[in-house]
C-alpha cells in the first residue's frame, strides 16, 4: 500500500475516531507574587527573572516536576508577557500562579497583592495527559518510521490554542 492510500484510509475514519484536544487556558486565575531562590525545580532564579510556580495540581510533583521549564503566555491588566515555571506553590488555588517579583512588577505595584488574568502553555506541553489516540499515533509512528507523517493543525484565535489530531 502506497503512502497515498495509508492517507486516503486515515482520513476517511470514521467520525468517531478523531479525538478534538483543546489547549488548555487558565482564566480568571489568581496570581501573586513571592520571593524566589532555589525553586523546586532545581535551579537558583533572581528576583528579576520572569517565572512562576504552578500550583501542586498542576505541578505534578517530583523533582524536577513534569512541568518544570516550560514557557506560558500570562496576560492581565492588559499586558502580556512569556514566562517559564521554575518552582511550585502548594498555596496557591488551580491555576493560581505566584510570580517572582519582577514578573509581577511587570503587570502591578507590588502593593496591589492579588491580580487576577488567564495564562496558557506555549505549546501543547501541558496536556500532559495523553489519549488513547496519541498513543496510537506514536506507537505508528515509531513502526513505520519514515512511512508516516503526523501532521498536527493549530487554529490560532485570541491567543487560545487548539490541537487537532486524527486517532488510529
């Protein structure tokens, strides 16, 4: 069976094996700032840099935990910025994120306290829970290396992400 035919077959599925996976966005979130050092993912951060610590649901535990150096999109009071997760926060609500100094500063005086915004993960890296499909897909993939290609779609509409994939 020619490459042409396998995607022939893939695309006529039935409706019942595409799986939709919407990015994950966090809004309304609560974020406050704290004083940062040696993180629990392992590395000393200034004041100045721009990072967060996710809360405990999130985090995933260990460390460093699942989630550690990836980048997130925060915005609120109508600014955005990127930032990396450096560390957890077991205080802070799900979604709730602590920011170090400088990163809140970036958003509020640090008088204000509380703020409240939406943040998301730059990539698909948050889902870290993956499908049945996507386990199919990999398994495939990791067959007929070279025989397949997975293509993935991203539908960008005010900054909210969306992950399309076809299940095997």
């Amino acid at each position: 069976m020619d490459a042409h035919r396998r995607h022939d077959s893939v695309a006529r599925r039935a409706p019942g094996d595409v799986a939709l996976n919407k990015r994950q966005s966090y809004s309304n979130a609560r974020f406050t700032y704290y004083v940062v050092g040696l993180g629990a993912c392992g590395q000393t951060n200034q004041p100045s840099d721009f990072i967060v610590a996710l809360d405990s649901s999130l985090y995933g535990g260990g460390s460093p935990g699942p989630q550690c150096f990836k980048s997130i999109t925060i915005s609120a009071n109508g600014k955005q910025t990127t930032a990396t997760i450096m560390d957890e926060c077991p205080g802070c609500p799900f979604g709730g994120l602590d920011m170090s100094e400088g990163l809140f500063q970036y958003f509020a005086d640090l008088g204000v306290g509380v703020l409240n915004g939406e943040w998301w993960y730059n990539d698909d890296s948050g889902n870290s829970k993956r499908t049945d499909a996507h386990q199919r897909l990999d398994a495939l993939a990791r067959r007929q290396s070279g025989d397949v290609t997975l293509h993935r779609r991203q539908s960008y509409s005010s900054a909210r992400f969306t992950y399309y994939s076809v299940g095997l």
